[in-house]
C-alpha cells in the first residue's frame, strides 16, 4: 500500500524517525558498554596472577581483595578467554591454584586454600566495607586534582578526580593515607561518617635551606653559584673510618678514589668535577671558617661534622682565589642550641674490614703451560718441559700469595658528646676512640684515634662570641714492605708448589718471581707514627646596625708529626732443601723525622645586608692575613746495627748520616695576605646578580709577581617565579637559570 503523506506530515515523521534512531543508537551505546565492563577478552602465557588479576578489573570493574604476600605463592596463568563473563573468566585463572576466590556482588576475595573463609564469613566481611567518599583540598581550600588515596596496609587505592572528590570501599578502623607531589602526606581513620573532608599541608620547601658559602651564608632560593650541601645524617654512623670515606657517594660532582685500604697509608683522591689541571686538583679544604691541610679532612670524627658544602663553580669558589681553582669543600662542625637541656649522646660500634679480591689464578700447570704459549708467540724457548708440567699437576698448588698476604681486620668506633643552652650560650662537647687494623699480615699494624671538641658561643646585647677547641692524635704501625709493588709482586706469584710462603720450619722462600712479599710484611721492618693537632678557632661578632655587622676571626694550628722507621735485614731462601740464606735490606736504614707545622690565620670582615621593599642588597668585605711556620728535621742513617738499630762506628759497615737534615734546611715560613669582597642583588626573589673578587699576595713568589686578582660574576634567574610558568611551580617544582665566570 502507497501512502501520500502532506508536507506537515512528512516532517513529522522524519522527527519521529530520528527520535527512534537516536534512541536505539544510546541503547546500542549503554549495551556496548555494558558488555565491556562485564565481559573480558584477554590472552596469557605464563604470567603473574597479579597481572592477570589487573587486567580482569580494568575491563569487568570488579575489585580483589587480598592480604599483603598473597599472591606470592600462585602459579603463573596461561590463558585465552573471549568475551567471558566474570565466573568463568576466574574458574579458568584459579585452576590449580593454592588459593580460592569469593564472589560477593562488585567484589572478589582471595584467600589461601587452606584458609579459606567460609562463605558466611565472606559475606560478614564485605557487609562490613562501605563505600567512603569526600573531598581533598589544598590549605586555602581549593580542591586538588590526582592525589593518591591509599588504604593503608593494602593495594587498594584511587585518586581524586578533577572536581577533588574520590570514592573508595574502606570499612570502621581502616586508615586513608593521602598523598600529593609538594604537599605533606596525611591520614585519617575511617568512623561511621561516609563522607569526608581532608585538606592537605605544603611540604616546607627546601628553597629556605640554610646554605654555607664562602665568608657567610645564603638560602637555597637566593643561591646563584653551584653549591651542593650535605648533612650530618648522611654521614654520621656510617662504618667508615674517616670523613673521606663517608662522603663517598654523597654528592653528584664530588670524585673520591681511594687507592689503598691500609689504614696507615689512607692514601685518597679528591676531585671537584674532574681534573682541570696538570698539577694539584684537589681542592681547598676550610673547616669552621679557617683553611686547613686535606689530610685534616681524616683527623675529624665524621660525628662530629654538622654540615659540609662543595663549592663547584667560579662564581662561588673565587672568593678564596687561585687555591680554589679546583673548588672548596666548607666543613662546619656541631654546636649546641639555645633554650636546650643538657642531650646526652652515646655511641659505639665495630666491625671487621674483608679485603675481596675480585680476581682469582689459575692453578699452577695451567700458569706453566700458558707461559710457555706466550714464550712460542714470542719466538722464545719454553720455559717448563712437559715432564715439569706434569710434576706440578701431579703436586698440590700452594697458596696464593694474595690469599696468604691478607687478613681481615676489626674496626671499632666509640662517641660521647653533650650539647644544649640557655637563652643566651649555646655548648657542644664531644670526644671520640677510632681503632682499625691492617688487613695486611704482620705485627699489630693498624691506627688509633683519639679526638676531643669543644664548640661555646655566647651573646651579650649586640656582641656575640664563638670559641671552638679541637685536639686529635693518631698513633700509627705500618709495614715497610715494597709499598709500590708488594701487591703486584704478591699477585703475579704462581701457585706453584714450589712458591710456598714458608716451610713447616719457618723459612720463607724465595717464590719463581724473585719475591717473597709475605717476609717482607713479616719481618722487613715497621714504620711508626705519630700526629698531635691542635686547632683554636674564635670570632666575635659585633652588630653596629640591624644592617651592618662586623666579624673578626682568629684561628691558630698547631701540627705535630713524629716518624720512626727500622728497615730489618731478614733471610729468605731458594728452595725448601737450601740452607742458605739469601739477605734482604742489608742497608738496614733507620729513619727519625720530626716536624712542628704552625698555621695563624686572622681576618676581620663587615656584612651588609639590606631589604628595601622587592629589593634585597647585601655586601660583604673583609680582609685576612695567614701565617705558614713550619720547622723539621730528618735523621737517615745506613747500615745501623742489625739488632738494637743503633749507630756502628767500627767494622766494615759504618753507620752513615748521608741524607740527614737539620732544623736549618728543615724551614719553612710563608705570609698569605689577601683583601676580598661581594656584593649580591636579588629582586622579589626571582632575578639575583653577585659579584665577587679578591686579591692575593703572596711571599713565595717573587716581589713583582706577588699579588694576582681574581674576580667572579654570577647571575640567575628563578624561572618558576613568573606567571606564565605558575601551573609547572604547582605541578613540577623549581626552575632556576644561572651562569657564571671566573677566574
């Protein structure tokens, strides 16, 4: 049948038409959805039920529980299901499996097998959940979009959505954990409110840091050089056994090798940002405002150190001129704090150093044979027979002289100190015992360290003073075998039978390399040491304005280094059935030094400092003078008497005196004198300029070459500051532009 429909009616039926289509398209979309958040399409191979478990709640919505450690016993699933509702999507993921699932409406719980819940049990357990909502704001009560909510304790968690808002199934008891990058995290436990409000604090920004620079100190946000900063608590109680040790590792550009793990001869690399030059590359060392020798670096407790900055670039290092030009390490030791009872602080600890040698040998035939291919690739002739080949498999290897050269060595560490103030004085006192021992072989090598500090300041009105004492002595017992080569010798020895260390009746035996580092550690002789430093430090500052203060700082060093050292003449033999002896350091040289290094140091500075609205200007200037005294002498005699090691005046063999020195070309003295300056500019916290100089003049350089200027510039932008970058600020953190020059 034809139907004529009028112009009204036709529209009429096209909206009618479009209406129907339009809802038939929404249905079609509501069941498209429907059916993909219930059924599941996925394909497995061997993989983790926690990911499988993932994957069937982002296309079904269902949630798991289960406790902490659960799925560490579960088999991995292999599995391919299409369009699988939820039931048959686990009966497949469970199969075999040392643990079974419960099924209670959007929930699924998983449990051990042998422990499963019955199903009463499970029922009670998820009508104890209920669905927790809120809002999470920040402090001035905007809301804050993608912070986590975690049920702590539990994988369980969801994050905030654009408006603040979150949900999440929590029952009475369990504790929300809310956390947000800059922002602190908080807590709070789930009570019979199903509704919530948290708001979440800034996390205190680091841009407020106190940070040590050269001749005073800024904060993290008004620095402009490249400074990093470490802290007591990186390096306290560490099992180290000095301060260049428990740095290692602490700063992005500081570089510390260490060349050997004997205790009396610490040898260590410092570098500041590589080499940057053909002589000396290590940088310049100044503890509590003096500058002081590297190696009193190692004098320190680590304990006793509160905070250590590493000047890192021109701009901030040339205010201590051309010494600085490999950087400079700022050491600031503990004091007490003010209103603060007496705290009382104990500490010890011990343990034992291994040396671990990542290398092995081969055994001893195998050494023979390739020695004899690398002989036959050099167009020489063997050097063993294949009889004698054969006679050193057939033998057992003696030990390796590595092995036998080496021991372990205990370490022990003990600190007391106690610290506190008044409303006006603050005080620290602190004393420390280190003892380490030689991980090499011989008579009780090893080092010993006794420290003790002082640290007292006190204010009056505008006047404020700072003494610091300090003492420290180490005592010291070393070997005086071949320090440059007693390892190599030791680790190209074979393991030949033929190479033992020693017979059954004591000899030590001379190995196919020439050596025997084993003897030379034994019976070679000692090298014993001793060191006393005393460091008096004090300033006084004095406030003429609130702007203006002025600071006048005294150090004094006192260094005292004593060294006995007895080379012994001692036998070796060629062979186990040889009677005789073959004898080492027959020179049998016995060497006394002796010295007395005194350091002054006296600097007088003014510091300026300004606010005038955005604008913040400060300046520094100041002057210094330091004084190197140093006296020793050198007493090297030859052919001493075997025994006692005393001078022998008949014989042969008279004790010479060739190499002694006195007191007279023993001495040493050296004037530093220096003026320097900085000025600083920072506007409204975000574009900051800084100008150093100084200049030096120096008594080790000829009169017309004495003095040498070094000035620096440094300029930075806080990038983050600006309005077009408040959503990076918010999201990100900081960003700050800088440069600098110096020279």
């Amino acid at each position: 049948m034809i139907m004529h429909l009028s112009s009204k009616g036709r529209r009429q039926f096209l909206l009618s038409m479009k209406f129907v289509f339009s809802l038939l398209f929404v249905a079609a979309l509501q069941a498209s959805g429907k059916a993909k958040s219930q059924n599941i399409s996925c394909s497995f191979k061997d993989a983790p039920l926690k990911s499988v478990l993932a994957k069937f709640k982002e296309q079904s919505g269902y949630v798991f529980f289960y406790k902490r450690g659960a799925l560490n016993s579960a088999l991995p699933v292999s599995l391919s299901l299409q369009n699988a509702n939820i039931e048959d999507a686990l009966s497949v993921c469970f199969k075999g499996q040392p643990l079974d699932y419960q099924i209670e409406d959007k929930t699924v719980l998983i449990v051990p097998k042998k422990s499963a819940l019955a199903q009463t049990d499970v029922k009670r357990y998820i009508v104890q959940q209920s669905q927790v909502s809120g809002v999470v704001t920040d402090s001035t009560g905007n809301p804050l979009s993608g912070v986590s909510v975690l049920l702590k304790g539990s994988k369980t968690g969801t994050i905030t959505g654009p408006d603040g808002r979150f949900q999440i199934n929590a029952k009475k008891g369990d504790i929300l954990q809310f956390s947000f990058v800059g922002y602190l995290t908080s807590e709070i436990e789930v009570d019979d409110r199903t509704e919530f409000k948290i708001s979440l604090r800034n996390k205190p920004t680091a841009l407020n840091d106190v940070v040590i620079i050269g001749y005073g100190t800024t904060t993290r946000q008004k620095l402009i050089g490249a400074v990093d900063q470490v802290s007591s608590k990186n390096i306290e109680n560490r099992p180290v056994g000095n301060l260049t040790q428990a740095l290692q590792g602490e700063a992005p550009s500081l570089v510390i090798q260490q060349k050997s793990m004997d205790p009396n001869n610490n040898a260590i690399n410092i570098n500041i940002r590589g080499l940057n030059t053909k002589t000396n590359a290590q940088p310049l060392v100044v503890i509590d405002g003096m500058v002081s020798d590297i190696s009193h670096m190692n004098s320190l407790n680590p304990n006793d150190v509160d905070k250590i900055s590493i000047l890192k670039d021109a701009g901030t290092a040339a205010i201590y001129g051309s010494r600085s030009a490999s950087g400079v390490i700022l050491i600031t030791t503990k004091h007490g704090a003010k209103n603060m009872a007496p705290n009382i602080r104990l500490g010890a600890s011990g343990g034992v150093q291994t040396a671990d040698i990542l290398y092995h040998p081969v055994e001893g035939w195998q050494n023979a044979t390739l020695l004899n291919v690398a002989l036959a690739n050099g167009g020489n002739s063997p050097a063993y027979t294949p009889q004698q080949i054969q006679d050193l498999k057939d033998h057992k290897d003696a030990p390796w002289m590595m092995d036998y050269i080496f021991k372990n060595a205990p370490q022990q560490q003990y600190d007391a100190s106690v610290s506190g103030g008044s409303a006006h004085s603050t005080y620290m006192v602190s004393g420390s015992y280190f003892s380490q021992g030689s991980n090499f072989i011989g008579p009780g090598y090893g080092i010993q360290r006794y420290t003790l500090r002082t640290n007292y300041t006190a204010e009056y009105k505008r006047l404020k003073i700072n003494v610091i004492l300090g003492y420290v002595r180490n005592d010291g017992k070393g070997d005086q075998a071949n320090a440059g080569f007693k390892i190599a010798d030791a680790s190209r020895t074979p393991k030949y039978y033929t190479n033992q260390p020693m017979t059954q009746d004591g000899r030590y035996l001379i190995s196919s390399v020439g050596t025997n580092t084993a003897a030379a550690l034994k019976l070679g002789g000692f090298n014993k040491h001793n060191n006393d430093w005393v460091t008096v430090g004090t300033a006084l500052d004095f406030k003429i304005t609130n702007d203006l203060k002025a600071r006048g700082v005294f150090g004094y060093d006192l260094n005292s280094d004593w060294n006995f050292v007895r080379n012994l003449q001692y036998p070796t033999y060629n062979s186990a059935e040889s009677t005789e002896p073959v004898l080492n350091n027959t020179d049998r040289n016995t060497e006394n030094y002796s010295s007395k290094n005194v350091y002054v140091n006296a600097q007088f500075l003014l510091d300026y400092n300004k606010q005038i609205g955005k604008h913040n200007i400060s300046a520094m200037a100041g002057v210094s003078q330091e004084v190197v005294n140093n006296r020793g002498i050198k007493v090297i005699t030859k052919f001493t008497d075997e025994e006692l090691g005393t001078p022998v005046s008949d014989g042969d063999n008279q004790t010479t005196f060739d190499q002694s020195r006195t007191q007279v070309n023993g001495t040493l003295k050296r004037v530093i004198q220096s003026v320097f300056g900085r000025a600083d500019y920072n506007y409204a916290d975000k574009y900051s300029a800084e100008f150093t100089i100084r200049s030096d003049g120096s008594t080790r350089f000829p009169k017309e070459n004495q003095w040498g200027v070094f000035p620096s510039v440094s300029l930075g932008w806080m990038v983050s500051k600006e309005p077009f970058m408040k959503s990076y600020q918010e999201n990100v953190g900081n960003l700050k532009l800088r440069g600098s020059w110096g020279f």
